[in-house]
C-alpha cells in the first residue's frame, strides 16, 4: 500500500494463514493510502509553515501537532497573519482534485477553541 507520495507501508500479515491477523492487515491495507497520504500532507504543512514564520520574522511559535491539527502560540498582533498563513500553507500541501477545508480558531488558550 503506497501514499499519494508514494510513501509504502508493507502488510505481510495480508498472506497470513491467521483469519485475525488476516482481517486486520486487510483494515489496514484499505486506510493505510488516505491515513497516510493525510499524514504526508500534514508534515509537509508543518515544515513549510515553520519556515513561513521564520521568513516573515514572526514571533508566534508552532508548539502542537495532534493528527491533522496544529496548535501555535502567537502574540494578539500576529494573529491574523499566522491565521491566514497556516490556512493557506495547509490547503496546498498537495495538489489534489478536491478542494482541502482548513478550518481556524483562536483563543486565549486552548479550552477557549
């Protein structure tokens, strides 16, 4: 099984005798293209936001990653500009024939999102 990328994820356990581990494998060959492809997408959009707030001078700071969300730190003025930046830097990771959404949300902290 391969990502849009072409990043593999081998599944030995497909020829498995195991009717279980068989079931499994299978599950896993059937997600392993778009959970791995979103993957590639998501790392790809942290690198290149990374390297946007450093070329910008900005003083907000990527701090989170948790599956395809990412949480930042940024002072009141900046806001506005990592909103737009990271919406959209996520939204070209990958040149894809579906539109990606990205959705933004700010808060004081965390629980406020």
């Amino acid at each position: 099984m391969s990502t849009l990328l072409g990043r593999r994820r081998y599944l030995p356990d497909l020829a498995s005798g195991n009717l279980v581990a068989r079931n499994a494998a299978e599950r896993m060959a059937m997600n392993a293209p778009v959970q791995g492809t979103a993957s590639d997408m998501i790392k790809i959009a942290m690198v290149r936001v990374q390297a946007a707030l450093v070329a910008r001078g900005l003083r907000a700071r990527m701090l989170l990653q948790v599956h395809d969300e990412l949480l930042f730190e940024a002072p009141p003025d900046e806001v506005g500009a990592v909103e737009a930046l990271a919406r959209e830097i996520m939204a070209s990771a990958l040149p894809l024939k579906v539109p990606v959404v990205v959705d933004v949300k700010t808060g004081g902290d965390w629980a406020e999102v």
